[in-house]
C-alpha cells in the first residue's frame, strides 16, 4: 500500500503533461528554441576571441546548452494541476495534505522525485541529440562523467531544498507571488544558468559562494567542461553536501512550524 501512494504521488505532475500533449509539444519547441539560440550566442561571442574566463569556445558553448537542458529538471507547470504549495494556501486545500495517508513532507517529496525524474528523461534525450550533433562535448574521461553524475545529484537535492524553502514561505506570507519570482531569478542568476559565475565580477563570486544557490547547477556543469579540475571535486562535493545537510534541517524545522499554522475550518 505505501508503494502504491508513493507512486501515486510521484506521477501527478507528469500525467498532467503527459495527458497534454499540446503542452508537451510547446516544452519541446521551447527547449529547441532554447538550445538553438544559446549556441548561437556562444558561437558568436567567442568569434573574435580565444579563451575568456578560462573559457573557451567549446567549454563555454557546452555549459551554456547544459544548462538549458538542466533547467528541464524542474520546470514543470504545476499551476495547471492547482497542485502548488501557493495555490493550496490561497484556496484553504492545504490542509487536505494533512489528511492524506501521507504525511505533507513526503508527498511534497514524491511529487518532486516524479517531476525530476520525468525532467530527467527530457535533459537526457536532449543531452543526447546534441551530443551527437556536436553541440556539446563529451566528457574528459570516464572520472569527469562519474564526478559529474554524482555533483549533479547533489545539485538536485541542494535544489529541492531551495525550491521546498520557498514553497514553505507560504505558510507564513499565504500570497507570496512576487517573493517566489525574486527568489527563483536569485536562483537562476546564482547558479550559473544565465552564464557562468566566472563572468560575473569578484564581488558577486564571493557573495555567491556564500549561498546554496551555485551548488545546484555551476558547481556540476564546472566540473564537466573542466573549469574546475577533478584534483577539486573532492571539496566542491562535500561543499554540497554540508549545504543537504543545512536545508535539510532547516526545513525539517520549518514543517513542524507549519503543521502549527494549518487549521481545519470546522473541523
């Protein structure tokens, strides 16, 4: 039975894009779209120059496309299934989670791990076509892929973690709208899926560095393209697994608070 809810809860946002094949079929003209144009804006920009930032063409072409496709790992429309934390605030069916079978903090979970995964599906065959259309290039050896996987799964978790803490702000703001766009640009922008960290002046480096936010996508894609080198990965992943670690206590706190804040009407 346990199984049966998990599962249950990790496919309610993919069947919403599954069983709309319109929307499914925008997501991958978008994403070509994407792909085509941040190429193109590499391509171009490297025209008169060699290596910039300890950046080449390659590197930088490479980075830019992977982050296109990592930014399908978690960019599915939820408000079409009036699933979002913030929309259950506002209409008052928050309190429905706490009266499932589940418990609210690992539906919320399921239903991330079923986004990410049906995310993932959609990176890889993109990753796919254009690797073998030689728009990004191949790892530099079978350590760099291997480091590269397991710093991608630790972004992964630092981003849910990131997104669950601002989905919790809404049990104390309720409407929260303009807050979660701030914050999801700030993550974007810190992350390195605009452009890389290291085009950006020293200042914003280190005030980066101080965030969660550039262990979810910079620190993976960098070692990838080799920016930063396998004798470094050792750190940059234990970097991102204190930050697990931090978030993950600090929601934990946050759920309990918030279980103190949903009241049943009547009930």
């Amino acid at each position: 039975m346990a199984v049966l809810h998990a599962w249950r809860s990790a496919r309610v946002t993919p069947l919403g894009e599954l069983y709309a094949p319109p929307r499914m079929t925008a997501a991958l003209i978008r994403l070509t779209v994407q792909v085509v144009l941040v190429a193109s804006l590499w391509n171009g920009l490297y025209q008169q120059t060699g290596t910039t930032a300890g950046l080449d063409r390659e590197q930088a072409v490479t980075y830019a496309v992977m982050a296109v496709l990592a930014s399908r790992l978690r960019e599915l429309d939820q408000y079409a299934g009036r699933d979002t934390v913030l929309q259950h605030m506002h209409f008052g069916t928050i309190v429905y989670w706490y009266l499932r079978p589940l418990p609210p903090q690992r539906y919320y979970a399921l239903r991330a791990l079923g986004e990410q995964l049906y995310g993932f599906a959609w990176a890889l065959a993109g990753f796919a076509l254009c690797l073998a259309a030689g728009v990004v290039q191949p790892p530099g050896s079978a350590a760099v892929a291997g480091v590269f996987a397991l710093s991608l799964l630790l972004g992964q978790l630092v981003l849910y973690y990131v997104m669950l803490v601002i989905d919790q702000l809404c049990f104390w703001t309720l409407r929260n709208g303009a807050a979660m766009l701030i914050l999801i640009f700030a993550q974007n922008l810190l992350s390195g899926v605009y452009a890389p960290l290291w085009f950006f002046p020293d200042w914003f480096i280190t005030l980066s560095s101080m965030l969660p936010f550039q262990a979810t996508l910079s620190v993976p894609l960098s070692l990838y393209v080799g920016r930063v080198p396998l004798s470094d990965a050792a750190f940059q992943l234990s970097v991102q697994a204190g930050w697990i670690l931090v978030l993950a206590l600090f929601t934990r706190f946050l759920w309990r608070r918030a279980a103190l804040r949903v009241v049943s009407q009547g009930g």
